[in-house]
C-alpha cells in the first residue's frame, strides 16, 4: 500500500510517500540527494521491493524539493528538515532505520543517533567532492555510533570502495571494514556511478546492479536486531 503524507518543518513542508509492508518489522527512511528526488533508481527500487520482505519504505522529500527549488540549501537546514519530520516516520511504533543518498545519506549519518535511529544506510556516500580526496567527509560517516551500511559505486566520483577508510584494495564485495576504530559495512557495485548507472560495455548491466543493492541492503536489513 502507498501513502502520501505532508509534515511541516521547521525547514518547511516535507512530503513522505510511504511503502507499506502487510506486516513490517521495521521503517526505512530514505532521503534524496541534492540533485534528484525520490525517483533515484535505488530508492525506487528499495520501494519497490522491501516491503516483501517485511521493511516498510518511507520515501522523504526535503523541503526545499517539494516547494520546487534547484539548489539544496545548507547541511544544516536539511537535518531541521530531517528532524521535524522524524516523528511522522517515528509514529508507526517501529525501529526507524535511517537512509539516504549522497546528501540525504550524509543527513542520516549526522542524525541518526540523536534520533534513536536503529542504524543507518549510506547510499552513495559523499566521501570527497569530485577530485578532490583531501577534503575527506569520512569524519560524518565513521561517527553515526549505529550499525551503518554503505552502499557505493565502484566507478563513484564521490568516492571509490577502496578509497573509504579501512578498505585494502579494490574489493566491490560486502564485507566488515573499519577505519579509526570505527566499524561499518561497505558493499561495492561494480562499474557503478554516483546514480548506479552502469555503461553499456560493462558485463553487468543494469537491472543487476540494481538488483544487488536490494539483495545487498534487504540481506543486511535482516540481519539487524
């Protein structure tokens, strides 16, 4: 079942499109980058495939996107977007696990633990700015103190897999990485961009790859407490 709900903000009115589950176990709250909106080909695709698997989807859109602006506004009013609308996501009663890509990821590492988050999901984490590895954002990331699992790109201009702290090598498989005593998950997607996309000489193409992150992220959904 899929529902709209409007929340004001202390940011403005937010929008959460819901993706119910029959009989979830838990809520996974999902915000959007600073380029696009809900309709990002993981988000859909979570949507779409997690109630199944009991997790209901809540799809966030920030303020500044639903009164139709282009530019995302500072880190700061996004996580009082993000805050203002955490008991709506809250108010099933559920464990709240939240999630995000690129900025929206980066709002849910910076949250989570002050909103009693049961962990985070790391879409396309922002590492860097593109081509510029010493302006690190590694410090949000290693910091959420939650059971956080990042999903990225291989080819991620953002960020690479083997460029993440505690990654040796270039292994794209899931696996536990740590990095300033600081443990998480990272799966790598082969081929990937910032969006997911895969070029078409690659030898995966795209429904797989978008395959392999749901399998990745309802694998690692399941195994939470």
């Amino acid at each position: 079942m899929t529902k709209i709900e409007t929340v004001s903000t202390g940011a403005g009115e937010a929008r959460i499109t819901w993706h119910t589950a029959p009989e979830a176990r838990r809520v996974l709250a999902l915000g959007h980058g600073a380029g696009g909106g809900i309709e990002a080909r993981d988000l859909a695709a979570l949507a779409a495939a997690l109630p199944a698997r009991g997790v209901t989807v809540a799809l966030v859109e920030q303020p500044w996107r639903v009164a139709g602006k282009k530019v995302a506004p500072a880190p700061r009013t996004l996580d009082t977007g993000w805050r203002g609308l955490w008991p709506a996501l809250a108010a099933p009663g559920l464990p709240v696990v939240a999630g995000g890509r690129s900025a929206g990821a980066r709002v849910a590492c910076r949250t989570g633990a002050e909103l009693g988050a049961a962990a985070v999901l790391a879409l396309s984490f922002p590492l860097h700015p593109p081509g510029k590895p010493e302006s690190s954002r590694a410090a949000e990331l290693l910091s959420t103190g939650l059971p956080t699992l990042v999903v990225q790109g291989g080819n991620d201009p953002f960020g690479r897999p083997e460029e993440f702290p505690g990654v040796e090598g270039d292994d794209a498989g899931g696996r536990a990485v740590s990095g300033d005593g600081t443990a998480y998950e990272l799966v790598g997607i082969p081929y990937g961009d910032h969006g997911f996309a895969v070029p078409k000489r690659a030898p995966v193409d795209q429904d797989a790859t978008v395959g392999r992150i749901v399998e990745a992220v309802g694998d690692w959904l399941d195994g939470l407490r």
